[in-house]
C-alpha cells in the first residue's frame, strides 16, 4: 500500500534513512552508527551538538554549534553529500551586519535553520546583554547577514515556522531568565517584516514527568495534512540534575499557538551511552528534521549529552498516530 501524502511540502528522495529494525517498539528509533558527528570533527572544538540541516543544492548543509577548546560557544557553517558524512567550517559564521550595536557578538548556540521563501533564514540563542534569539539569512552557507535580534532578554528556543502564517513570519520561543533557566513555557509570535515582533500567543507549559521543569520548541515544525507537527524538548529535575527528552505536538494550521495533540510519554529519552555521558549528561536534544514529503520518512538531527550530534528516524503517520493516541493536552 501507498504511503498516504500527510505531509504538505516537496519530496527529498535523498534524506538520509535507516529502516527501522525488526525488533524495534518504538516511534522514534537511533541511526545504528550514531553519533554521526563527534566532538572534534574540527581541530578547534571541543563538542559539536544541537545543530541545524536543511536541503541545499541535491545535498545538505547546516549551521552548527561548536563549543571550542576555550568552551565559547560559537555557530559554524557545514555541508555534507548525504546529511550523514559532514564537512565542517573551522571558522566560525562571521556575519554581515549593517548596525554596529547589535553584530557584538558575546556568544551564540543551538542554532536553527529554516528555507522561507527565497532564502535561509537562521536563528540562534544570541548573547546581547544575555540571551535573546539573533536573526539572520543566507542565500548559499558562505555568506551570512545578521538581522535585529527578535527579542529582548531573556530568550532560548527561537524557531521558525517555514512559511508565512496570516501573512506574517511566525516564530516559536522559549521565555526564560539569565542562567540555567528552571523553568519555560512555549510562546509563538509574529512578524510583518522580519525586525519587528508581537501578537505573542502562549502555546503550552510545562507538565508532568518528563516535562515537568521546561520546555522549548526544537526543529522547524513540519505542514500536515492534520496541523503542524513539532518536536520539542521536554525537561525533568532528577536527583541527578536536568534530563532532556524529546516529545511531539500537533498545533492548529491556522492558529498554531493552540494545541490539538500532545505526547504525554516521551518519544525518545537519554539511554545510551553516548546520551547519557558527555559534558552534560542525560540530553537528547532536537533541533533539526528532514523530511519527504511523498514517503513521509522524517530523519531527527538531535544533541547527545552536549558532546555529539546523534540522527533518528521516524515515519510521519506512525508518529501522528502515536501523538494521537498518547495526548494530554
């Protein structure tokens, strides 16, 4: 049988994709050969994780942060052939700014890409008096220009959304304070022009469980037939400290600060080795997918203990259903 066309967006018949093994239960399984990136891919970085793919030109390219031997944090630009093998920029983006004020850049980290229109538009947890979620665009992963950050601090977790919704650019973003924020809600907002940002809709809060300290938006959310489809981040205070987990949402087409679905168990959680040990242990973090469309194949791009970037997969109907029939919304 066909698979049933449930994504509204265009094929990728490239995506990278490991069929899921034959003893497999759940909704979301592991690349076999993660990670796929390791922490020091280039010579200057002391971890590689929480980083962002896109289709670009038949292969992939991304934006990806890389905290280097000194532990600044800092985005750096790559490409690969096949979304799994990764060339890596060992400079970091210098971005192009017309307005001296807001090119300092102190740090940035956990960017996200996403393809609006006629060109690749970033975002990223930008260092300006704290965070606040930085701007920019670029036509081909050389050049980049930075545009006015969207928000003022306190802010983590900006994501677009790939297309204009009402007639404006709409973002996700995650609310917080200075530091290690212990607590986050779910916010959308949007834009006419990309520089100026209002209507903020809450989206949802945290729950419990899995959930139960913060959560934050993670890749680019994905156009279906049944709402939009977002995989986000999921925090527990353990004894321990923090665990990050990956859940799944399914928000309103027109109105996505309103939630139709929500997984109450998570979808994939810090178990093996190498997202449970790292400089932060126990993080399974979601910032990028692929997906195509015809065949519904969804590949997971996600930080592994703030160390490594590790791949999952998952098919678009399966993880609906799942979503679907574990909601608390």
């Amino acid at each position: 049988m066909a698979p049933k066309q449930t994504v509204i967006g265009p094929a990728l018949p490239n995506i990278p994709w490991q069929d899921k093994p034959a003893n497999c239960r759940e909704v979301l399984w592991r690349y076999s050969e993660n990670p796929i990136i390791p922490r020091n891919l280039i010579s200057c970085s002391n971890s590689i994780f929480n980083s962002a793919v896109v289709p670009f030109e038949n292969a992939f390219a991304g934006v990806f942060r890389c905290d280097d031997k000194r532990r600044e944090m800092r985005i750096h630009s790559g490409k690969s052939p096949d979304g799994i093998n990764w060339q890596i920029d060992p400079e970091p983006i210098q971005f192009q700014c017309a307005e001296p004020e807001i090119s300092k850049f102190d740090y940035g980290y956990d960017p996200r890409v996403a393809w609006i229109e006629d060109r690749y538009y970033v975002t990223w947890c930008n260092g300006y008096h704290g965070p606040t979620i930085g701007v920019g665009y670029t036509y081909d992963f050389k050049e980049f220009h930075q545009l006015e950050n969207a928000y003022l601090p306190f802010n983590r977790n900006g994501v677009m959304f790939p297309r204009k919704i009402n007639g404006d650019f709409a973002m996700l973003s995650r609310p917080s304070d200075t530091g290690h924020t212990p607590f986050g809600d779910i916010f959308y907002s949007q834009s006419p022009d990309m520089c100026y940002w209002g209507k903020h809709r809450h989206v949802m809060s945290p729950k419990g469980g899995w959930q139960s300290t913060k959560i934050g938006a993670g890749p680019i959310p994905i156009e279906t037939t049944h709402g939009w489809l977002m995989i986000y981040h999921g925090v527990l205070t353990s004894c321990n400290g923090f665990v990050y987990s990956m859940g799944a949402a399914l928000l309103d087409i027109d109105r996505p600060w309103k939630v139709v679905y929500r997984t109450a168990p998570y979808i994939l959680a810090p178990q093996t080795p190498y997202e449970c040990v790292g400089d932060v242990p126990n993080v399974a973090f979601p910032c990028a997918a692929l997906c195509d469309g015809p065949t519904g194949r969804i590949a997971v791009y996600y930080g592994c203990a703030d160390t490594v970037t590790g791949l999952a997969f998952c098919q678009v109907d399966e993880l609906i259903d799942f979503v679907k029939l574990n909601s608390e919304v």
